[in-house]
C-alpha cells in the first residue's frame, strides 16, 4: 500500500510540473485501473480517464498548467524545450514499462501465476520506475528555475491541495 501511494504521489507530481506528462501516460496505460491521482489527471487533462489520445491529453495538461500558473510565451517556450530535449531519455522507459506490463498480463492470464516469473517482472518494472522518478525529478528542477517565485508558490499552493485529496482519499 506504502509503495502505491508513492507512486501515485510521484504521478500527481509529475503532471503538476508536466516535465512527467509523458512518463505518467505511460504509467497510467500500464496500471490500467482509475485512482484519486487519475481523477487529478483528469481534471487537469479536461477530461476522464485514459482516452488513448496521449499527445493531446498532454497537450491539454500543459496547456491548463500553464493557464493555472499564468505563463508567459517566454515560459512555454522555454518549458517545451526542456520536454524536448528530455523526450528521447523517458520514451525508451515509457515503452519498457508498456512492455513491461504486458509481460506481466501474459504470465498471468487464464488463473497462470508463477511467483518467481512475477517477482522478476515486478523488479524490472521497479527499476523502470526509479529511473522515470529520475528523469521526473530533473526535468521537475529545470522547469522550477523557468518560473517566478509567485509562480511556484502557486504551484506549492496546488500541490498540497492534491496531496490532502490523496490523503484523505487513501487515509494516510
């Protein structure tokens, strides 16, 4: 349960700061089920669930942040750049945590279970999580040095809003 809530809250954080819009549509399309951090998502992304639409759930994501935070042109631009330059290092570990999950469904599908099989499928998925916490957690810096002090107060502000919801929702 501990572990879900991180990730979860790792998620919540990262569309928050969109430097892990792309990382968290992965994620989202591999866990496959609807949580607190997926009705944030949505709310953000202007609509429920996963629709498939990944690029323009993105898109949208990016767009109502940065009418949240009020960004400049100089902003958007800049933050882009910084998703950009970041795409080809979290798109390999998007496709290995889809790969990953579909593993994971194979081995189990029709009552099948091999707990050893599982574990080795459940640690490559672990890493494939840490280093997309990683990359988060860069991007998540760069983009932070993009906005002003009344900007990320805002962002502050937002993010412990989502975090008592998700605490109140998981009872944490």
């Amino acid at each position: 349960m501990k572990t879900n809530r991180k990730v979860i809250g790792v998620v919540v954080v990262g569309i928050l700061l969109a430097a892990v819009s792309l990382g968290l549509t992965a994620w989202a399309k591999a866990q496959e089920f609807r949580t607190a951090a997926h009705a944030e998502t949505a709310f953000l992304a202007g609509g429920p669930g996963v629709d498939g639409n990944a690029e323009a759930r993105i898109r949208r994501a990016l767009e109502r942040l940065g009418d949240y935070l009020d960004l400049s042109d100089t902003q958007k631009a800049q933050i882009q750049a910084i998703l950009e330059v970041e795409r080809p290092k979290v798109e390999p570990l998007m496709r290995q945590t889809l790969a990953t999950r579909q593993q994971l469904l194979d081995s189990t599908k029709n009552g099948q279970f091999d707990e050893a099989q599982v574990q080795a499928i459940a640690a490559a998925q672990g890493q494939n999580f840490a280093a997309l916490i990683v990359e988060k957690e860069r991007v998540k810096t760069q983009i932070y040095g993009v906005l002003t002090d009344a900007q990320r107060a805002r962002l502050e502000k937002l993010r412990g809003r989502i975090e008592a919801r998700l605490r109140a929702h998981f009872g944490a």
